[in-house]
C-alpha cells in the first residue's frame, strides 16, 4: 500500500506541474478502494478555468491508476484564516502565516 500511495504523490506532482492557480490554498487527495477523492480549497470562489486545471491534472492522474473506477472532485471556496482538512495526503499546500 505504501509503494502505491507513493506512486500517487508522485503522479499528483507530476500532473500538477503548471497547473496550480494563484488563488489555490491546498489540494488535498486520497484514494480509497476503486475512487479518487480529490479536493482543492481556494482562496475565494474557484473560477471555471481554475477548476478545469485542475481538472486536467486530476485526470492525468486517474491515467496512471486504473484501479480508479469513480472519482469525487471538489472545489470549495475556502478563505484564511479557515482550516483545510487533509484527505489522506497534501498534493499542493501553499504557505500560510498563521
């Protein structure tokens, strides 16, 4: 399991390169039997083409895993000071003073 996971992190790295919007806190992932949960917290309203970066990413990785047979993407807007609830792993975490 620990091979697989780091398998992800690597392919979440690696499908987020160029892909993280300004405005994104965190992007936070987990993979849980055959579904993909793969949530990003931004810093206000998540605008169309923000999402659909994200998107694509998401769908990079879901490429490299086909064990993936649903996927749960989520988008929330998510302001500081509130706090981000990690899934199982953090594929982004922007510095936040507190």
């Amino acid at each position: 399991m620990v091979s697989a996971i780091n398998d992800m992190i690597i392919s979440c790295h690696y499908s987020l390169l160029g892909s993280i919007p300004n405005r994104l806190r965190g992007l936070t992932v987990a993979l849980d039997n055959e579904t993909l949960y793969w949530k990003g917290y931004f810093d206000g309203e998540p605008t169309e083409e923000e999402k659909e970066l994200l998107s694509i990413a998401c769908t990079e990785v879901i490429a490299d895993f086909p064990v993936i047979k649903v996927v749960n993407e989520e988008y929330l807007n998510h302001t500081q000071p509130l706090k981000m609830e990690m899934l199982q792993f953090w594929a982004f975490l922007r510095w936040e003073q507190d």
